[in-house]
C-alpha cells in the first residue's frame, strides 16, 4: 500500500508540472469552478487537482475553437457554392429572356343587355405575359355590371402541347370576390384552352372549366366559357358560331349559343358576339392586344 501511496504522490508532482506549463491558473479561492477531491488513506487531499481539470478544460476550449473554425469554413464553402450556383441560374434565366422576349397580353370584355333598359352585364380586364411555354403573371378583375359585386383573381400556367394544328395550354386562378353584395366567396379555376386549326382558314377554340370552392360560402361550379368554330374570310376578317354555358349547385345548365365576328388590325383583335341568354340577350364586345416585350 506505501507504494501506491507513493505513485499517488509522483502523480501529483507531474500534474503541478503540467498545470504550471498549460497555465496559470492554480491559485485557490473562493470563486473557483468545482473540482473532484481525491482522497488517500490518510484522508489528505491531492494537491493542485484542480488545475488538472482546469488544464483539461483549457484544452478542450481549444479544440472546440478548432472545431469551430472547421465548421465556419465549411459553411462558407456551401455559401459561396450557393451563390455561384445562382448566378449560373441567373446567367440562364437572363439569357433564355434575350432570346425568348415576354409577350405581353391585354384583354378587355363588357356586355350589355339588347332588352331595356339594356344594363351592363359584366366587365371584365385581365393582363397576362408570356415566357416561352410559361405564362406568369396572369392577374384581373371582374364584375356583374356593378361594382357591388366584383372578382379579382390571379393565376399562372404553362403551353402544355403545341403542334402545326393542335395548341393546349392550362392555366390555375385563384379568385377573390369582394364587395357590399358579395358573399366573400373564395375559389379556383381549372383553366384549359384547346385550340384547333382544322384547315388553312377553319379554325376552333374550347375553353371549359370547372369551379373549386376554397371556402364555405364558395360553390362547385362548371362553365364553359366559349367553344367556337370560325372560317377566315379575309386575313384580317373572320365569323363563326359558338356555344357558351354555365351550372352551379343545385342548378341547371344554363344555355347560352352565340354569333361571332373577329376583325383584326393595328390597334388589336376586336371580337362582337351576339349571344342568346335565358330571359333575353345580350351582346359582347372582347378586345385583345399583344405586345413583345423587350
């Protein structure tokens, strides 16, 4: 047992060495951090224990500065491999818009009513552009002839197939409806536009849709809001026929035929229907213009 009292002792100088060496911080006193005591037989306590630990703890300080050091760099490299990924993304994206300009689209459309006391019957505006297939943004506004009772709604979508006679494109709105007379209905559109070149002059265009509701006061709702055949008489001059309908909850279809005539010139296509309704008729005049961007 004497000798491992005197390993114990040995054991104590080294640490006093070592502590002395790593740094200076073996004074006592009150304010200390916590240290383990170490017993031998005669109940003496292991001198400078403490600055054993200390010691430890200087060295594990230090290693966790390292460690600290390592992490920050890596995270650095992933920063600056972040950003030099964007920038090729924004070399791509500024290069595929040189060479695919934006086409703009602006679209106008009221209605009124051909009986007395021939009020409006709606109102509507809507920009749209396009990048390539892309088509965002897509935003309007629409009202039943009075501003009581008004939508706006917003959307994007994409062409989704074009050849030499077929183009789909599919587009997704969300509307809004707001206004004294309105019920705070929220909702969706699912928006296919299927056009149709038959031959070199006959032509045709289907948009159909259904109505989501994205809240209670909304309902589910199917409109086709134009399937039409036209023939091109003139290059700058063609008329056809249609049919549009619409059925909500509850309700039945709602059949609507029309006549169309479609002039085209400097200013934009300039579109009049006269358009068959329930009670009466009415007729509507569809303005559209589009514009490359630059």
């Amino acid at each position: 047992m004497q000798s491992d009292f005197r390993q114990l002792g040995v054991v104590s100088i080294f640490l006093r060495r070592l502590c002395f060496h790593e740094a200076n911080l073996c004074e006592d006193g009150p304010d200390s951090a916590p240290f383990v005591r170490i017993y031998s037989r005669q109940r003496k306590i292991v001198p400078n224990t403490r600055c054993f630990l200390r010691a430890n703890n200087i060295q594990s300080e230090r290693i966790l500065l390292e460690i600290g050091l390592v992490q920050a760099l890596l995270m650095w490299n992933r920063l600056f491999a972040f950003l030099l990924l964007f920038a090729c993304v924004q070399a791509c994206w500024a290069e595929q818009a040189d060479s695919q300009r934006p086409l703009s689209i602006y679209i106008a459309r009221t209605g009124q009513q051909l009986q007395a006391p021939h009020v409006p019957t709606y109102h509507m505006v809507e920009f749209a552009q396009m990048r390539g297939r892309w088509i965002f943004p897509d935003f309007g506004y629409y009202d039943g002839g009075h501003s009581n009772d008004r939508q706006w709604f917003v959307g994007a979508g994409a062409e989704l197939y074009r050849s030499e006679r077929v183009t789909f494109s599919q587009e997704l709105y969300v509307t809004q409806e707001e206004g004294s007379a309105a019920h705070n209905q929220r909702a969706m559109w699912v928006w296919p536009v299927l056009d149709l070149r038959l031959t070199h002059r006959l032509t045709s265009q289907t948009v159909a849709y259904p109505t989501v509701p994205l809240n209670r006061s909304a309902q589910w709702a199917f409109d086709v809001d134009r399937s039409k055949l036209e023939y091109a008489f003139r290059p700058r001059f063609q008329a056809g026929a249609g049919y549009s309908s619409s059925r909500c909850s509850g309700s039945t279809w709602k059949n609507k035929p029309f006549l169309t005539a479609t002039t085209t010139n400097r200013t934009g296509s300039w579109e009049f229907w006269l358009e068959r309704m329930p009670g009466g008729g009415q007729v509507q005049l569809r303005y559209q213009r589009t514009h490359r961007g630059y």
